[in-house]
C-alpha cells in the first residue's frame, strides 16, 4: 500500500468515533428537590396544577415518527404520566399547598405549570415547562434535558433502583421554589384572591368583571374587592367546591392511571433503553463503516489515475463497496430494531384503559379529550350559577349546555 493511502486510513482511524464512546453517559450526581425546613405560613402555600402535557405529535409529519422513535399512541399516554411525577415530586417538598394534575383547559389556577415533550424514549426526555401565576406573570419557559440514570434499569433487586429521570422533576421543582422566593409579600397574599375573582369572572363577566383590571404589564391586578357577605360570592365559593371536587377526582384519576401503565411503561423503558443504546452503536457504525468504504473507494481511484502497478487501487476500490454494503447492512439491522419498539409500543397502549370518574353518584367515562369534557364542566357550573343567582341566561346557550351535559353524562343532564 502507498504512503498517500496508508496517510489517509490513519487519518480516518483517528476521526471516526469508536463505538465504545455509545455506551450510556454515567449519570451526573442527583440534585435533590430542596425540602421545607420548617412549617411554612398559609400565605405562601400556593397551590399548584401541572397541566397535561401537549404530546408534541400534533402537527408532525408522520413519515417521521418512525426515525424519530415516536409512537403517538404511548406519546399521549406520556403526555399524563409526566405530570403526576412532577406533582408527586411537588408534594414531597412540602413546599406547595394543593397540588393536582389538570386537563388543559384549566387557567384560573394560583400557579399553572404547562408544557409540551420533545422526546421520550427509555435513553433520553427532553421537554419544555412554563410556569405563569394567576396574575398571568410568567415565572419561567424552560427546556429540560436528561439522559436516563442506567442504575434505574439495572436487575439487582437487592437495590432500590432510582427512577431514570428523577433530575428532571427535581429541577423543575427547584426552579418553581426559586421563582416563588422571588415574589414580593404583597404579591403571595394577592394570588389566592386574584385566582378565585378569576374564576367567578369566568362563571359570570359582568357580575364579577369588575374587580380586575390590567396593569401595564398586562397583569391581572385586584381594582377593588367584593364585599366579603356579598351573596353571589359566597355561592360561587360553593360553586368552586364543586369545581375543585371534578379536579381532584380527575388528579386521582390520573394518578390512578399512571400506576396502572407504571409496570408495563418501565418494562418498555428498560428495553428501549438498550435497544437506543443499540441503535447509537449502529448508527455510528453504520456512518463508519461507509466513510471508510467511500475512503478506500477514493484512494483506490486516485491509485488507479497515478498507475498502481499492484493492483493495491482496485482492491481499495473493491474493499470501500464491501465497506459501504455493510454500512447499509447495520442500517437495516437498525430499522429491525425500530420495529420491535413499536410493537412493544402498540401492546402497551392495548393495556391502557379509558378515564372513567364518579361526579356527584353519576358516572363519567372519559373517552374522548378530557380537556372537551372540563369545559362542558365549566359551562354547567355557569348555568348552575347563573340559575341560582336569577341573572339571565341565554335561552340558546342553556339549550347547547343541556344538550352537552346528556351527552356526557355529567350531573344536570
């Protein structure tokens, strides 16, 4: 072989990542939620809802989904097991009051955490958290990253295994303790009062609508305060009872069906998790395999053009086609890999049953959006309240919440 072609091999040999640099990242020292260290006053324990989360499919293109390691079904499934553990991480901390995990279309809430996935697979979670008070002040947008912890998927069972993304939650709920110590006194003690003129507004605009006002900053401020036995308050405090009551059933729910899909969920993680790593070591096999086989490919030509009276060119030419056909080989033992996933996939989703709550001895079987079903919720509260109080409503309107209400199932149908 020539000293030009022995020159580029080496040089190839020493910029070709090696598979060994596939192997999972050893996991970075745990950052644990930041505890209560004494009992905390009424006024800071603001309570909490973690939204479900926006699966991140909507709007893909679906050729995609594939390479990308995505399964819309299991996706939204995620999309509600992720904030159950952001909400039992809160509730940990004893920093919080209530804590729930929430459809999408609640906002009247004393802070809202709401968010959208990138990725999910059982090697790497990445998604993006905001968090807004009901003042509408954004406290923060940000992204979390984490590659899994390897001990979580370790078979020892004389261990207590960590939960492969646990980082993930505590920095979330550091980052909400931290943005809550940035608040001034005034502004804690107003939140709870804002939150709750916010929903009677929703209840009832022009009843209630008058108590808040925008500021500059386009936040909601209090312009001035019911009176405290004024009788149309006092019944939407009744009226919240019952909404905070479907919420909670709805929390329980949630949590109900994250430890239903937790055993199977962690099985398909732990797989996936090697079968990643897997695919990483492919990929980069593959990417070497085919730049050594375009290498040799080129020196051979470029022997050939130089006269190679060995033939070492043609062998070159020859051993770089071989090279690259057996990239495409690990490429295609790849695409196997992908497609055990998604039939791992597929069963899970077969495992995961409808939401079904009980409101008021009546039956609710969420089978569609429970986002749809929260807001023919909230239109019966304002029917209810709107009734109670003799203010008018709006024969068509009564008509629609009538007809939502029996197709729900939910109590007044």
């Amino acid at each position: 072989m020539t000293r030009s072609l022995e020159f580029r091999l080496s040089l190839l040999l020493a910029v070709v990542p090696l598979a060994a640099a596939t192997a999972a990242t050893p996991p970075r020292p745990v950052v644990p939620a930041i505890q209560a260290t004494g009992e905390i006053p009424d006024e800071k324990l603001l309570d909490v809802a973690s939204a479900v989360l926006y699966s991140g499919v909507a709007g893909e293109n679906p050729s995609t989904f594939e390479d990308r390691a995505i399964f819309p079904d299991l996706r939204r499934a995620e999309a509600m097991y992720f904030p159950v553990r952001l909400m039992d991480t809160l509730q940990s901390t004893g920093n919080w009051g209530a804590v729930r995990v929430v459809p999408r279309g609640v906002d009247t809430v004393e802070v809202l955490v709401r968010g959208k996935i990138f990725e999910s697979t059982g090697l790497r979670l990445s998604f993006e958290l905001t968090a807004r008070d009901a003042s509408g002040r954004e406290w923060f947008t940000r992204k979390y990253n984490q590659e899994a912890d390897p001990r979580a998927y370790e078979e020892d069972q004389d261990q207590i295994r960590p939960a492969p993304f646990q980082q993930i939650y505590n920095d979330a709920a550091n980052d909400l303790l931290a943005a809550r110590q940035k608040l001034k006194p005034q502004q804690l003690l107003d939140l709870p009062v804002i939150s709750s003129l916010r929903f009677a507004a929703d209840l009832s605009p022009d009843s209630f609508g008058e108590y808040l006002e925008r500021n500059r900053k386009g936040y909601y401020v209090r312009a001035r305060s019911p009176a405290e036995d004024d009788p149309m308050l006092l019944r939407i405090g009744d009226i919240r009872q019952l909404d905070d009551l479907l919420v909670d059933t709805l929390t329980d729910h949630y949590a109900n069906f994250q430890l239903e899909m937790i055993e199977s969920y962690d099985r398909w993680r732990g797989f996936n998790f090697e079968e990643q790593l897997a695919l990483r070591e492919l990929k980069a096999k593959a990417r070497k395999l085919k730049f050594l086989g375009l290498l040799g490919i080129l020196g051979g030509v470029l022997e050939a053009k130089k006269g190679d009276r060995y033939g070492v060119g043609q062998v070159a030419v020859i051993a770089g086609a071989a090279a690259i056909q057996a990239g495409v080989g690990a490429g295609q033992e790849a695409k196997i890999h992908r497609e055990a996933l998604q039939e791992l996939a597929a069963s899970l989703d077969a495992e995961l049953d409808p939401m079904v709550i009980d409101v008021e001895g009546q039956t609710l079987r969420l089978t569609g959006s429970a986002d749809t079903q929260y807001e023919t919720w909230r239109e019966l509260l304002r029917q209810i309240f709107l009734t109670d109080t003799g203010l008018e409503i709006d024969p068509d309107s009564g008509t629609v919440l009538a007809g939502a209400a029996q197709k729900a199932g939910l109590p007044g149908s």
